[in-house]
C-alpha cells in the first residue's frame, strides 16, 4: 500500500531547513561555472549529497551529477542545469555576483534564479525523504546537468541515449515563480551567409559587397517574423536576427563575406524543415543565391567529452488533464490549501530533449522568476526554496496515488 503524504510534516521539515538550503545556494553562486567550467560546484554539489544522506552518487562521463534516493521501480527524476551565464557588465551590477547578497527575505547571485536555487531545493527535497521514511516504490534521481546555458537539453541526451536512463517523468526546476509550467516553445540556431567580392574601397563598382546584399535579406527578415505560426498556449513563434559577421581585407575594401545568426522560436506545429524553408523561399535569400542552414554545437564538456548535436531543440508541452500536472496540483493543494497557477515558460529548458526528443514527459516547478535569467542583480526568494523542497519530497508519493485511480 502506497504511504500518504505527510504534507505539515514535510513542511515543517522545509522550514526546518531553509538556512541549510541558504548556505549551500550561497556555496553553488559563490564558484563561477559558466558552461563547460561546471567541474567545482559538481563536486560541491556531490559534497552536500553526501552529507545529507543520498544512496547512490554518479558522475558520469559527460561530468552531469546524479544522485539517487530509494530502490524502488518507479523511477522519478528532478532536474536542474547547474551552468550559469557570465556576469555581463559589472557596471550593471550593485553587488558581486559571485559573493552574492543576502537578507532576510532574498538571495542574490549569478546563478541564484538560474538555477542553482532548483538544486539546493532537490538536495533537500532528498534530505526530507530521508528525515520522513517517504520511499516507498520509487527511486528518486536529482541531476545537476551541465552545458545547458551553451546547448540546452545536451546533457540530457546524453544521459538518455548513452545511460540509457529513461525516468517516468521529470520535473525540470526551472524557475516558474513557484507556479507549475507545463511547456514552452521550441528554438533554433540559423545561420545565413552571403558572399561577395572584394575590391578597394575608393572603386567599390569593382567588387560585390556582401553586406549590401545582406540587406534585403534583413528587411525580409523583419516582414517574415510577423507571419509566423501561433498557438493558444504556447503563443506565437519568434524570429530575431542576433548577431551579424563579415570579412574584409581592410576598413578601406569591399567587404567579401557576410552573415547573420537567427534565433528562431517554434511554437506548436512548427518545424525545425520549415522554419529553414521558409528563410530559403524569400525572394532576397533567392536573389543572391545565400545560404541557410542550422548550427551545430561540438563544444567539450568539463570532463572533456564531445557529444555534437544540432542546434535545434523541439517545441513541448504536456496537456491539461496529464497525470504529472495532476500529480503536482494535488501535491501543491495539500501543502498550501490553495490551487496553483498553471502556465508556461518563455524561454528554453532541458525539456526540448527530454520531452521534445525522446517523449518523457516534463513538469516545471522552480524557486525564482523567469525574468531574474541572465539579469543583473540576479536573485531568488528564501521562501521559494522552502516552498519547491516541500514540494519535490511530495511528489513521488502523490505521483504513486495518482496512478492507483
């Protein structure tokens, strides 16, 4: 028989250990680990599992952390990328962002939202379990996964195609602002390139100038990005040049190359074929015979593991009624007597391998907010950490009722 939920138990045991989630999230901001540099808070991660009781630790060869709780069959996984962005302009920042600020109510920190706040919560999620005698039929596996700010959902192809780990679902601790997200929009990396001829730049009618050719192409750009596809949940599909090359002999020639990156957001029923075709169909791409294609991503990891992929990562969602959305509302209910908000992240997560590849269904509940991602000044809430431990400890119990009905 399954056990029931101790939900004030395992909210007071939250509580009880928000000082420790504290410290170790002030620990995980306090060492720089910008993608492919994740290796030190690894093994701060692995250090804090440790101490609070986990039973299986694995670093695998690509440098992601798994650690497990319980033996049972039903296998549940929770997942956090534990690689930040850099810091920017330090000018925009009115404290260090890796020594981090504190009050009563707040931390801040590279890295606070973005999203080793997930992390502290899940090892402490564990620690509850363990405190509480919750396993029962299930194991549970916290990952700290790396590379996801450089190429998200890498980590977990990995894990899937060569682990060959296939859990039954996985809450992606993204930051969600303690609401349950439920899907996102797909991207792409694009690249289009010209080429021209180069000559002096005092008779320029002797060479072709790429740039110049480059510019109907923009301007197309700009039009197509107001036709694309929309969808009621997930919203519109997006399209934005972001950056923008060229070669040239000199200042003083006619420039001989030029290209520009495009990222592409896919909502529902768009394709990863369809969004290139739709660029090759333009007239101005056409008129110059330029090329469109996709980005690839063959950068080492910490370990130095290369595991190359495309640079396109699928659009998901689960739907309304599906069992982890009803796992997680009854488990929110029962903790906090209120219903959650449901709803959908703006960005990118590792879901777009997880769900998007490979079909695993994905469920968001995070510490933190969506716009804290890549910003100054970046912070999360104490409370948010309590609040997400509560809940991860809840989950597999509540997952394991739900599938007696």
């Amino acid at each position: 028989m399954t056990k029931q939920v101790p939900f004030k138990l395992v909210l007071e045991k939250a509580e009880h250990y928000k000082a420790d989630m504290t410290r170790f999230l002030r620990d995980m901001i306090a060492i720089p680990s910008e993608s492919c540099d994740e290796k030190r808070v690894v093994h701060r991660i692995k250090e804090e599992m440790e101490k609070v009781g986990f039973d299986k630790i694995v670093i695998d060869p690509m440098g992601n952390i798994l650690g497990y709780i319980g033996h049972g069959p039903h296998l549940i996984a929770m997942d956090a990328h534990i690689d930040t962005v850099g810091v920017g302009n330090m000018k925009n920042w009115s404290f260090d962002p890796y020594q981090g600020m504190e009050t009563e109510e707040l931390i801040g920190g590279r890295g606070a939202s973005d999203q080793e706040g997930g992390m502290a919560s899940m090892v402490y999620a564990g620690k509850i379990i363990k405190d509480l005698g919750l396993e029962d039929q299930y194991t549970l596996l916290v990952t700290g996964t790396v590379q996801e700010e450089d190429c998200d959902g890498l980590c977990w192809q990995y894990i899937i195609e060569q682990s060959g780990i296939r859990p039954e679902f996985v809450v992606s601790t993204e930051p969600t602002d303690c609401q349950i997200y439920r899907g996102q929009r797909g991207r792409m990396e694009i690249r289009i390139d010209v080429q021209g001829v180069s000559c002096h730049g005092s008779a320029p009618e002797r060479g072709d100038n790429a740039i110049f050719k480059m510019g109907p192409i923009l301007n197309e750009l700009q039009q197509l990005a107001t036709r694309l596809g929309n969808d009621d949940f997930l919203g519109k599909g997006t399209l934005t040049v972001s950056e923008i090359f060229f070669t040239s002999p000199s200042r003083c020639a006619v420039a001989d190359s030029c290209a520009v990156s495009i990222d592409r957001r896919l909502t529902w029923g768009e394709s990863w074929e369809g969004a290139l075709e739709e660029i090759r169909a333009l007239d101005s791409v056409k008129a110059v015979n330029a090329t469109v294609s996709m980005y690839e991503y063959d950068r080492p990891s910490w370990t130095g593991l290369v595991y190359p992929t495309e640079c396109y990562f699928p659009t998901w969602k689960v739907e309304e009624d599906h069992i982890t959305v009803k796992t997680l509302s009854k488990a929110y209910q029962g903790l906090f007597h209120k219903d959650p908000v449901v709803d959908k992240w703006t960005f990118s997560t590792n879901g777009v391998s997880i769900m998007g590849r490979h079909g695993i269904p994905v469920i968001g509940f995070g510490p933190g907010k969506e716009p804290e991602a890549h910003a100054p000044n970046e912070k999360t809430w104490k409370d948010h950490l309590v609040t997400c431990a509560a809940l991860y400890a809840s989950i597999p119990l509540a997952y394991l009722s739900e599938l007696k009905k």
